[in-house]
C-alpha cells in the first residue's frame, strides 16, 4: 500500500511523572500503515524528553507559552512552516488548544490542517462549565462549584460531604477530607493553575477512561474504553486494561450524535452501582492514546486522514485484557543539544 | 446459577471481567466450583460432589459456599 507522506507538527513532548500525549502520538505515527510520517515536535520547556528522542522526532522547535498570546505563536508558527512545510498539527496540551482552534482558520489557509472542537464545544465542555453541559445532554456528573476566593470556598463547602475532590481547571486534582485540607489544595492548585478551582462530590466507584475521535457529524470513528490498573500518587494511570463495557459505548456514541464533536476526546468516567458520572471531559489526545495502537485502532493515524478531508468508516470494536504499562527509560544525550535547544529555539 | 458470559475464566484460575477489568486469581477449590457452576450443576450437586470427595462437614460447607458465591454476585461474576 502507498503510504501518504505527511509532515506533521505536535506538541506534548514532556515524559516525566505527568507525561504528555506527544511521544506516544509520535510512536503511532510512525506505526501508522497509511501514513508515512515526518514529525515535527514542539517543545515549550527544554528539558522535555521528546527533544531528544532523534528516533521519532525529525526537528523540534521550541514555541512560546499560550500566555505569550495569539500573535506571537502564529509567528513562530510562520517561522516553523516556511522551513518544514507543515501538513498537519496535533496541539496535546489543554492549555495551548484555545490558541490552536483561535488560528485554525489562519492556519489552514496556510495549508496546514488541524482536527479541533469548535470555540463552543471547547468552552463548553470547561471543567467550571460542565455541570450544564452535562445537564444539556442528560449526562451524569457530580455536584461541582467553581471557587474564585477562599471567601467562596467557605461558604460554599457545606453544600458538600467530606471528602471533596479540589481540582485545577486544566490539570491535577487532590482528595480533601476537610476544610482545611480543602483549603491547602485551593492555595496550591490556584497559584499553579490560576482560577477557579473546582470543588467536586467524591464518588465511589470504578473510574473508566474512555478515547474516542468524532468526525464533527455526530460520528464516532474511533473509541477504546480502559481501567486503570495502577495509579501514581499524581493521579496518572501507569497501567491499565481494556474494557468491554456496552453502557459505556452508547453513552459515548450519544454524546457524539449530541454534540456533533469534532476531533479526539478522553472522557473520565466513574461508575458506581449501574450509573455513570462524567467527571472531566479533556478535548484532546491523552497520555495512554498508544492502547489505541495495542488493539489496532491507531486513533493519532485516523485523526490524520479526517484532518485531511478523508472519508473513514468507524471502528469501534476491540479486544478486552489488553494491557498498557507504563515504564521509566533513561536516555542518552550530550550537552551539546540541551544547549542547542536552550539557546537557538530548536534542534 | 449462571456465570456472567462477559467473565472469562482460565483453566488455571485467573478470572477476568471483560465489562470492568476486575480481576482475580481463584484457588483450586473456587475453580472446582466454577467448573461445576459451568457445566451447570445446582447447589445440591455441588455439595454432594463436595462431600463425596473431600473431608468437610456439611455445615462448614455450607458457611463457605455461600460466602463463595456471595462475593461472586458482589463482583458480578454470578447472576441470576
């Protein structure tokens, strides 16, 4: 079969205790049977593993935070297209996607196309917006309030039980089992992610992570369900297994079919008794997408050719039992190239 | 008494809920069991099987049957 030789252009290269979902996009890359991939990484700091990974990556150039603002990173953009003729770009990070789907349009008239939600898929899915998301589309989730100051938070926390979920709204969440623990993780999860803090019902259950790609026409091209089978004191899955669950396929078949979704999506899940609660909707590939490949989905490949304008039948099944686990691995490098990355912006 | 069909069970005990992925490892009395269940034998089979076969008295079968099979409906592996 002749592959299509693309250049693509992702981000997402960090590969330490909270990894990323750029390298394991770049290994599905590089094993997709359709495509014949020449990757570009986008780095923001210059110690992420990615860089330095020759084997997967052709180039890497480091871009401006989003912080930096629209302007600046089409800039850079600009800079990084007119030497590698970009076809495609995968943005991996929460915090980056708004700017992305901001210069989408910019962009593809360029010749370089992306798979995003649209503004209001995005916006509407935000960890502070999705109790009346989930309201809109008859979903479960748990009790959840947005905090801006301390002054909120208290005389709000009694309309929950303890323990108490305090969660950033783009990463990382913590179990509080009373006010003033609650308070510590607004103070830590505020002054590294900014406001509002999510406080959010604890529920007991099993949590579920499903992945699934929709073609922006209510489809759902793509979708693997998965447990965890092991979990860091972050949070982060390090290993888990496929699951089979029929409820869960036609929750995410319906939420397709509601919201017309355009692009790839992990939806966090818990299950408790017979119900399902949407705890956390992330617009974008997460960090365990290489599963996908393990049971011969390759959902990175698919986003791809939809990106392209391809036509792609759906497929939604896939064996259960099939492992991932997650493992540390040292690299070798020189100097020379953290130099190089730290001082000229790419490498 | 009828195994969950999305549970798939080895020969050698390791049972796995496909709809889930709760796991476990039975022992060589709780795969003596599921055998029997699975080739659709009731409780007063089993017992019968149980006590023809092995030094146990009736009520401490009993205790430990009953407990067996209310973790397998707790996991979801027996139903109904």
């Amino acid at each position: 079969m002749n592959k299509i030789k693309l250049k693509i252009g992702l981000s997402g290269l960090n590969a330490n205790d909270n990894p990323g979902p750029g390298v394991p996009v770049a290994r599905a890359l590089k094993e997709a049977e359709k495509i014949e991939a020449s990757l570009i990484g986008f780095a923001y700091e210059n110690l992420e593993p990615g860089i330095y990974m020759n084997f997967l990556f052709n180039k890497v150039y480091q871009l401006p935070y989003p912080s930096s603002g629209k302007e600046i990173i089409l800039e850079r953009l600009l800079y990084i297209h007119n030497k590698e003729k970009l076809d495609v770009i995968i943005p991996n990070f929460d915090s980056e996607l708004l700017t992305f789907i901001n210069l989408s349009e910019q962009l593809k008239e360029l010749g370089i196309k992306t798979l995003l939600p649209t503004h209001e898929q995005f916006e509407a899915r935000q960890k502070s917006n999705l109790v009346s998301f989930c309201n809109k589309y008859n979903l479960n989730t748990p009790k959840t309030i947005s905090v801006f100051n301390l002054q909120d938070l208290y005389t709000n926390i009694d309309k929950f039980n303890f323990p108490v979920v305090v969660k950033g709204q783009f990463y990382e969440a913590y179990i509080a089992g009373n006010y003033e623990q609650t308070v510590m993780y607004f103070n830590k999860l505020s002054n590294k992610w900014g406001l509002p803090v999510l406080i959010q019902e604890y529920l007991n259950g099993t949590e579920v992570n499903v992945i699934a790609l929709g073609d922006g026409n209510g489809n759902v091209i793509n979708y693997v369900a998965m447990r965890k089978l092991y979990i860091t004191d972050k949070g982060k899955g390090w290993a888990g297994v496929t699951i089979k669950d029929d409820n869960l396929l036609n929750l995410t078949i319906s939420f397709f079919k509601n919201t017309k979704w355009n692009g790839p999506l992990e939806l966090e899940i818990m299950k408790t008794d017979n119900n399902y609660y949407i705890l956390e909707i992330n617009p974008r590939i997460p960090a365990w997408v290489y599963l996908t490949v393990g049971v011969k989905q390759n959902l990175p490949q698919s986003l791809v050719l939809l990106a392209l304008g391809e036509k792609i039948n759906p497929n939604l099944d896939y064996e259960p039992g099939i492992m991932f686990i997650r493992y540390s691995w040292d690299l070798i490098s020189n100097i020379k190239k953290f130099k190089t990355i730290s001082m000229y912006g790419e490498l | 008494m009828r195994l969950n069909p999305k549970v798939e069970i080895s020969e050698d005990g390791f049972l796995f809920n496909t709809e889930n992925g709760d796991n476990f490892l039975l022992n060589s009395t709780a795969i003596e069991i599921i055998n029997l269940i699975k080739n659709r034998k009731e409780y007063d089979e089993i017992k019968k099987h149980f006590l023809e076969n092995y030094e146990i008295k009736e009520t401490d079968f009993d205790r430990y049957f009953f407990e067996f099979l209310d973790d397998l409906k707790k996991h979801n592996i027996l139903i109904y």
